[in-house]
C-alpha cells in the first residue's frame, strides 16, 4: 500500500507538472507529495524527475516508469473494485480523453446519462485534442484524429471531422482574401498548436501544403475562434467550433474552392481494457454517438 500512495503521488505531479497541483488534486501538502515521489525515487534507484526552481519535467526513465506506473495503479484499482474477478460488473473507474468541442457539444451529456444508468462507476475525462497511445498514457479510452495506429489499441474510425477556413468580415475589409492556399503566406493566420503550421488542401493540381507563418498559437480552439472574430487574421478550426460565429456573420469561410484535407475521427481503447464491461459499454455508447447524423 505504500508503495501504491507514491505511485499515485508520481503521476499526479507527472499530470499536473508540479508539486503543489499534485497537492491539491491529493487534497495534502505539496512537502508531503514531494516526500512521497523522493522516497519512489529512493526505491527505484534512479531520477524521475529534473527540478529547477522553475520547472519540473520527466526525465526519460520517469517517461519509461510513468506508463507502468499508470498501469499497475489501474490494475489495483480493478483488483480493489472486483473487476478482474467479475469483468462483467458496471462499476469502477472510466479514464476517458476527448477533445473539448465534443465534450460541449454531446460527450458530456452522454457522460452524464451513463453515470446516472451506472452510479457505481467513476468517470475520469480529461479535455485534449492530443494524440498518443492511450495504453501508455493510463487512458481506458480516447478520442480524436491521432493518424497512428498503436500496437495492442483497438480503434474504430468513425466519420471525416469537419473543418473550415475563415476570417472576419473586419479583417476583409482592409485585406482582399486569398484566391489561392499558396497566398496564406501573405496573411497572419491563427494556428491551432496540435495542427501545426502547415494547412493542406485539396485543388485541382493535387495535395497543395502551405506552411503558413503564423502570428497566434494556441491549443485554446476558442480563443482562436474568438481572435480571428476580432479581425486579427486567417483561421483553420473545427466546424463545430466556429458554426455559431458562421450563423452570425461574426466569420466567413475564405478559398471555398480549395477543400481541407480530410481528417478523420477515431476512438481507441487498449485491447485489454474492452474486456471490462464498463469500459466496452461506454466505447460503443460513445462510437454510436460519436458517428450519429446528429452529432
């Protein structure tokens, strides 16, 4: 058990990149979470973390022991709830990563709905539109449009995610649009930092990459949408994003005749973890949700 409470201090301060958040997660005292991680250290051998006054950061055996760690931890807390006993059981915790747009826009009722069907469960959900392999990162299931495909992880691809590039009609009004994706390197554009900075589009001549050069990034899809709103330049978000400022004329698409690549959205879960009721319920309840019209 003890050995257990410094596992579980050493990814908190991993998650939350400090002692004190970690703290506070724990609801104890950042000396008492450092402690803990310097006695994991002790009994280890080794350096799980580089400190400076004003950082803290993994050191490349803490990235390699935080996966096992996540999985040992997860695998108490099937031993403590009866699930690996009684895998058919709805109860014990969900540890579930999707980015925040569908969190807003109908995960989160869904979340909701399944809790109240199965009160014994608990469910974890962290915002992020990062990819990753959610076997190594502790997550039972994850959402998003991570291109790779990881050994062991089942995935089912579930629909294109739409997207859409556009600006202000303010920002118009001084600067005449681009004709071509090859004139976005004339124009501030906002970037979305999990997209990166160069935008594809299909046209007639075939792919055409552009790396823009980008005055605004952030991984806060709103604020984006929000900036390019206030005429500070050209923007790629989500559709779901930016369909309310669409509908008031706050935005208007630009180079409707150059499409965006496609890009597809996908659920993942490790292969193991379908094995536990709770969890293959909540992944087809989300996949059906996830691929409905309606979404």
């Amino acid at each position: 058990m003890d050995v257990l409470v410094k596992l579980k201090a050493f990814i908190s301060t991993a998650d939350t990149g400090s002692f004190s958040a970690a703290a506070r997660a724990s609801n104890t005292s950042a000396s008492v979470i450092m402690k803990r991680v310097d006695e994991l250290e002790w009994d280890f051998k080794t350096k799980l973390f580089d400190r400076t006054t004003r950082r803290l950061t993994l050191t490349e055996t803490g990235h390699c022991y935080l996966t096992h760690a996540r999985q040992l931890v997860r695998s108490y807390n099937d031993m403590a709830s009866g699930a690996i006993l009684s895998p058919d059981s709805i109860e014990g915790p969900i540890r579930v990563k999707a980015p925040a747009v569908l969190i807003r826009q109908g995960l989160g009722d869904l979340f909701t709905s399944f809790r109240s069907q199965y009160p014994l469960v608990q469910l974890d959900i962290v915002a992020s539109d990062r990819g990753g392999n959610p076997a190594e990162e502790g997550f039972d299931i994850s959402v998003g449009m991570d291109q790779m495909a990881y050994r062991d992880v089942e995935e089912q691809i579930i629909r294109p995610f739409p997207r859409l590039l556009c600006t202000s009609p303010a920002y118009l009004s001084h600067c005449d649009a681009p004709s071509h994706p090859r004139e976005l390197i004339h124009h501030p554009c906002l970037t979305f930092s999990i997209a990166g900075p160069i935008w594809e589009f299909n046209s007639p001549e075939g792919l055409v990459e552009v790396d823009v050069h980008p005055v605004l990034v952030t991984n806060d899809e709103g604020y984006l949408c929000a900036a390019a709103r206030d005429g500070q330049g050209i923007v790629q978000l989500a559709l779901p994003v930016v369909a309310d400022a669409l509908q008031a004329g706050q935005l208007v698409p630009v180079l409707e005749q150059f499409s965006l690549v496609e890009r597809w959205l996908k659920i993942m879960v490790p292969a193991p973890r379908l094995e536990l009721m709770r969890v293959k319920l909540l992944f087809d309840r989300m996949a059906m949700h996830l691929g409905s019209d309606d979404d």
